[in-house]
C-alpha cells in the first residue's frame, strides 16, 4: 500500500519518519547508554509536535496487554526491546520482534496462469534460501489486490527464465512461469505443513528493501530466562516494618525499575541512605567508598573544598544498584553531573518539600508548575 500510494502520487510528502534510537550526539558516543537513556535524549531533540519526524512511542511493562491490543486491532505485532541494553548494531536476545500473525519473506521464483481474463496470474510460487540453496515453500493466491497485481505482471515481463531457480514438484510446475529470483514477498500464513509448505498462505507486500539471498527461514527464539544479576543475602530481613517490606522485596523493586532510573542515577557520584538492619534501626548518609561494595559498584577521586581527596561511588547499571542494596542502601541520589566532567552539571533538581497540611494533588500540580 505505501508503495502503491508513492508509485501513485509521485511524491512522498505525507510520511512521517519515526525515529526510535539516538547511536550518538555531537560526538558522544551513546551506544553504550542504555537503550531507556537513549531514547529520553532523542526525545529532548525533536519538538513533540512536528509532523516530519516524531519520537516512536514505547510502553513499559504490561507487554501481554500490549501484545493482545495490537493483535485485536489488526497490527502485526509488537517489537521488545530490554530498557537497560546498549546498541550492539546486530541481532541480539535483547530485542525482539513479537508477532500477531505468521509472516516471513519468500523469494518469487514464479507464477502461473489465471483463468480469469481480468486477472493476470493466479498465484506465486516461493522459496527460501535453506543452506545456501533455494528451497521451494509453496504458492500463496490471496492478498492481492489488482494493482499489486498489475505491479507484480509488468515486473514479471522482464524478468522470465526458462527454468525454475529451484525444485518444484511436478503438479505445482505444471504450466507455471519462472522468472529470475530476485524478488522478495513478505507473506503471512498459518503454519508449515510437515513438508515444510506454506499453510493458508496470504500475500502482503513486495519487499524492495530486503535482498533474495538474506531471505531464509524464521524459527522462534527460545527467550532464557535470566539468571539474577546479583546476589541478594538475607532476603528475609525486614527493612520496612510498617509496610513489612523485605530486603529481597526491596531488591526485586530496584531490579524492575532499575531501567527506568539509570538515565538518572548512572554515570553520576551518587550519596546513599544505608540502613543495614532496617528503617527501625540506625540509618546514615554515604557519599564516599569505603571498599565494601564490590566490583559493581565503582568510585572516582574528587577533590573536597578543603583540598583533601576522597573517592566518590557511582555505578553504571543494575548490578551495581543491587549491590547497593546489598549493602543496605534504601535511597540513591546522585548529582546533577556526570563523573566525565564533574565541574559542568547537565540538569537541576528542585526537591518538592510539602507541608503535611497538603494533599498530594498540590504536589503534583507544583511538579507542573515547574515544569
């Protein structure tokens, strides 16, 4: 469709582009951010109401909701990205595409005939690369409206060989015509039949953007499950006790909203609130790393106002926050600048301290007042 509205109008001057990831910014290499931090920076960059180019929206956790929403109103799926992972600029675990329907690529390597005077071909015959060599996968009859029929024929005319490019049984080659195998079609259908042929096969698009010889077959991915990414020690030890609230209850917390915090706390010397045996016992203020924390957990050397030298924590992801916790920590603040240039903040905090007279919707409205 959007090929047909380009090739019909001559011009593409309603897109829109949706830009997803910031790799990096005026020389800064962001790659290793995480995936969160680079988003709330691409976000800073583009005014949120220009038609052109917007920011692609992102959802955090409820991904089952999500997945079912999309798959009632028609969408194709959904894509799953891991809000702590850096770019690694190829295919990894932590970036996933979530499907609502079966679709694949499949190389045309011919089609046959129509009975119909008004229809150019009945159907496409297919195939995929399978180690290194053309497989034949079956044929697909539906999904295609007349101009993307009339599209497909006139690409067809140029393109016919004598034989085909891989092979077809003889009922399904009787009386087809075979072209040059360059071109691509995505298709959506049931499933592989045991002969490892298209089920309920449906025609969706060309793929001009995708190469004949990448198109192979898409297996699932077995997602593992992660092992923890740090150990938690006397998880039953309640650090809350009115709210009776564990250390392994607060460990898990900080693992989930981890993502979400290390655009703000990573990168950054960070002063904790420690309370080892829990909120009813003695809790103090570090700022300063004594060598208790582990390899997680990482410090830098700043000088004080009165010249003397002190070695500052900071961490750079959720290891290092739940080796924190580990040790205690309940609260992480960091500072306003990063450990790269300590001397040139890059943003101001303004902590909201109200009376115990107002209700919290006050709060809320001073946050958007500030803001």
């Amino acid at each position: 469709a959007l090929q047909q509205a380009i090739k019909t109008e001559g011009k593409a001057g309603g897109l829109t582009l949706f830009a997803f990831d910031l790799l990096s910014l005026e020389g800064e290499d962001l790659t290793p951010r995480p995936n969160i931090e680079r988003k709330e920076r691409l976000a800073a960059l583009l005014p949120a109401d220009d038609p052109i180019i917007r920011v692609s929206d992102h959802v955090i956790g409820a991904g089952e909701k999500l997945f079912d929403a999309m798959c009632r109103s028609g969408q194709e799926g959904i894509i799953s990205k891991r809000a702590d992972a850096p770019w690694r600029g190829e295919r990894t675990s932590a970036w996933l595409k979530v499907k609502c329907t079966r679709r694949q690529e499949f190389v045309i390597i011919g089609w046959s005939a129509s009975e119909a005077k008004s229809r150019r071909f009945r159907s496409l015959l297919l195939a995929q690369y399978r180690d290194g060599k053309l497989a034949y996968a079956g044929k697909v009859g539906t999904g295609f409206d007349h101009d993307a029929i009339d599209m497909l024929a006139d690409l067809f005319a140029s393109r016919a060989q004598k034989t085909p490019a891989a092979p077809v049984p003889r009922p399904e080659a009787r009386g087809a015509h075979w072209i040059t195998p360059d071109l691509v079609a995505e298709i959506a259908f049931a499933e592989f039949t045991a002969d490892d042929l298209l089920r309920h096969a449906s025609f969706v698009a060309l793929r001009s953007d995708k190469k004949a010889e990448e198109v192979v077959r898409e297996e699932p991915v077995q997602v593992e499950t992660e092992a923890p990414l740090f150990r938690i020690t006397n998880r039953d030890r309640v650090i809350f006790p009115e709210a009776k609230v564990t250390k392994g209850d607060l460990a898990d917390y900080y693992q989930q909203v981890g993502a979400l915090m290390l655009p703000w706390a990573a990168g950054r010397p960070l002063s904790l609130v420690r309370c080892p045996q829990g909120r009813a016992k003695q809790c103090f203020f570090q700022k300063h790393d004594a060598g208790s924390f582990g390899d997680h957990v990482h410090h830098i050397p700043i000088a004080e106002k009165d010249g003397q030298v002190e070695d500052y924590l900071y961490v750079e992801d959720i290891a290092g926050l739940l080796a924190c916790v580990q040790m205690g920590t309940i609260e992480f603040h960091g500072w306003g600048s990063r450990i790269e240039d300590i001397e040139k903040p890059d943003r101001m905090i303004f902590d909201l301290d109200p009376d115990v007279g107002l209700d919290f919707a006050d709060v809320r409205k001073a946050a958007h007042d500030i803001r």
